[in-house]
C-alpha cells in the first residue's frame, strides 16, 4: 500500500443525474414506472420518511421528507419502495469508473453527482466541446445504456437525464449543471463566471434555512442582488461564512476538483447461517469483521481513515453506513464505534443475512506504528500469520475438532521418514 496521491484541476466538469437512486430502483422494476412512486429514506427508520419521489407523485403533493402517513394522506395510491443503497452505490461507482476512463481526476460528491477535473485534456479530445462530448458518450457507454442487453441498465435512459455543466471551480460547474436541460451540457466561458452567476436564484448558494430566510426578507433573490451588497456589509451579519457566500456568488472562488488514487480496500465479510436482526449479535458481528480487517497484512503500519459496513437484507434489501473518522486509528473500538452508534440511530429496516466491513482510506501510522511495520516483509508475514490463526479459530469452531497442524522434526537422524516428523495440532 502506498500514499494516496492527491490530484487537483482548476477547470471542472459536474456531472448530475437527478434521483439517481430512484432512476436505479425503476430500472430493475419498470412496472412501476408508470405508477407514483417514492423511496424511502435509508436512515429513518424510527420515523419512516419519503426520500425521492417521482414527478407523478410530486404533482399530487408528496414531497422528500415528508412523513410516509402524510404522503400517503396525499397521494392514496402511492408505491413505496424500501431502499437499496447498496444497488445505487454499485451503480454509481460503474458511472464514477467510465470517468475515470476521460480523466484521472474525479470527485464523487454524493449518488448521482460528481465532478471531473478538466486541466491539460484539450490534447486528448480537443476544445471544452469535445471534453464534454466524450464525458456524455463515456457514461452512455459504461454499461448504462438502454438497449445494451449484455449488462443491466443503472437507470432509465441515461442520455436524455444527465447533466453536465462546465466552468472554472466546482461552484460554477455544478451551478451550470443544474441550468442544463436533461441530456445537454451548459459551458461557462473562462472570465463569464460573474455575468453568468448573477442571474441565478440564492438557491444555488450552500445557505442554511436561516441564513437563506434573512436575505429573502431583505429582498436578496440572486446571486447578482448579493454581489451588489458592500462585501464588508455581508461580512459583519454573517461573518467569515458571509464572505464565503459573497465571493462565490461573485465568481471570485475556484475550488479546484481534487482527484485521489482509490485505495484497494481491505474487505472482510460474514454470511450467517440465519437470518439476524437483533443489534446486539449484528454489534458483536461487526467487531469480530473489523478485528479480522485489521488483520490483513497490507494495513500493517496504517491507520484506517474510512469505513463502511453494508448489510444484505431479507426480500433483496440492503443497508449501507459509513463512517469518516477524524483521527483516523488502528484500533478495533475507535473504528467499530461510529458504526455502532448509526446502527443504534438507524438499523437495517430487515434482518441481516449477509454483512461486510470495508475499510477503504488510509492514512499513514503513529510513529509507534511504522516503527513495528519498518521491516514490510516481517509485517507481511506477521499479518499472514495473524490471518492464519484466525481462519484456524473459525474452523475449529464450524467443524468442533483441529483440522490444522505443525509438521514438526523429532528424529532427524532416523532413517525412517514417518519417524522424522509429527504432526501436532496448530494452535491459533
């Protein structure tokens, strides 16, 4: 395992498929295309909430976040549909795939909407144009094309939904994107980010509700309206936030997209023999998968900095959590505990028959740590051996009698072979 370089671009593209995870869902279902329908929220199970809906439910007043019983209240023939992240993760990592196949700097930000850094492109494809055009043909030919019957289609008829928006900095690109129509592309021109911002609603802008209030009631409705307030006046209501706002609205920021080198992930899995739902058992599972993780030899003299579990469910539903952890750790309780406490807030809405730990981001070891891995070969090996001795303990525990042993030299000097060596039973 090495360092996950960090590659930037100034210039981006953001590409966005809207209710990506909804789009998925009626892909692999199309009988209910033609019905209302609406997702729920992965995250909510106490209180049961709508996440994405279909235009033919929005139009009878069902809206993300509503409760299930007001929805329905609103629409009586709603089709609910219980969600399945892990699916749309898949899916969405096949799109983020054929990206990276346009560029080496890509940038998921959330299912269905990533950025594509740009910079030093123009001598593979050619003008901004072409760049766009061969992002639009790439994902049309990741496997996401209606029509193609060798692979499943990711959602209904990608090319007339994605959409792409292209300019200098991540806020500009992704403010274009959600000014294109379905299908086609919105380019800013380098130096037009100022005239093209103004025109655009406050919306746009990552405001809190508060914050988003105050300026209505001020009569601020654009980007172009904000600009033409005293930067120093917004900065002394909303301090250093104010001033973020007031130069992104004026075109005056360029996040540049940052690209990482994706780690290969450290994988560890555990298929019960029936299926679980209760948390305590599904707790214990998970610190005996990430113990086991930790055992892998490629994460000797590495901190773990991201994990994720997801969790095959009864009836094809799946659960998917993960966990960024701000001092990132090698340790079993700092890295099992977030995970514990989202599957205390928000467990999988059905029993678990299948469940994975990944650990997918690293970072590089204590001192302490990478003075124990400075030998990698007698890292590696102590981390096979640590591997071995756990399958040993699920073994002896399935089949209830050793079935491992040591060949052992007793009698080197016999001339029989049977009496050189022994076998005793390898002790995990």
């Amino acid at each position: 395992m090495t360092l996950t370089p960090h590659l930037a671009s100034d210039s981006a593209a953001c590409c966005w498929i809207p209710l990506f995870a909804l789009r998925s869902e009626l892909a692999r279902r199309p009988e209910l295309v033609s019905l209302p329908v609406a997702l729920l929220a992965p995250d909510t199970a106490r209180t049961p909430r709508v996440w994405q809906v279909a235009p033919l439910a929005r139009r009878a007043g069902v809206k993300p976040g509503m409760t299930v019983s007001r929805a329905i209240g609103l629409c009586p023939g709603l089709k609910l549909c219980e969600p399945d992240p892990v699916h749309y993760d898949e899916q969405f990592a096949r799109l983020v795939a054929a990206l990276v196949t346009v560029s080496p700097v890509v940038e998921p930000v959330e299912v269905g909407r990533v950025f594509v850094g740009t910079d030093g492109l123009e001598g593979l494809y050619g003008e901004t144009e072409e760049i766009v055009a061969q992002i639009q043909l790439r994902i049309a030919d990741c496997g996401l094309r209606i029509g193609n019957t060798s692979v499943e289609s990711a959602i209904a008829n990608p090319q007339s939904a994605i959409r792409v928006g292209w300019g200098r900095g991540k806020f500009v690109a992704w403010v274009a994107a959600t000014r294109a129509k379905p299908g086609e592309a919105v380019i800013v021109p380098v130096g037009g980010e100022a005239k093209f911002l103004a025109s655009q609603p406050l919306a746009v802008l990552p405001l809190d509700p508060d914050t988003h209030r105050r300026l209505l009631q001020l009569g601020v409705k654009t980007l172009g309206a904000l600009v033409a307030l005293p930067e120093e006046a917004v900065v002394s209501q909303y301090g250093h936030a104010g001033r973020r706002l007031w130069r992104l609205a004026a075109g005056l920021v360029s996040e540049p997209v940052v690209g990482r080198v994706v780690p290969e992930p450290i994988v560890a899995a555990l298929t019960f023999f029936s299926s679980v739902g209760e948390r305590d058992l599904l707790a214990h599972a998970l610190d005996k998968l990430v113990d086991r993780a930790l055992g892998d030899p490629r994460r000797s003299g590495w901190r773990v900095q991201v994990v994720r579990v997801h969790a095959e469910l009864e009836h094809g539903a799946s659960w998917l959590v993960e966990a960024t952890l701000k001092d990132p750790s090698a340790t079993r309780e700092r890295i099992a505990a977030p995970l514990k406490t989202q599957l205390e807030r928000s467990p999988p809405a059905g029993a678990v028959e299948r469940l994975v730990v990944e650990f997918t981001a690293f970072a590089p070891g204590t001192a302490e740590l990478q003075l124990f891995a400075r030998d990698a070969g007698a890292a590696a090996r102590a981390g096979r051996r640590r591997a071995l001795q756990s399958a040993a303990r699920e073994i002896a525990l399935r089949i209830r009698r050793p079935m491992l042993y040591h060949v052992i030299e007793v009698q080197p000097w016999s001339r029989l072979p049977e009496r050189r060596y022994a076998l005793i039973d390898f002790e995990p």
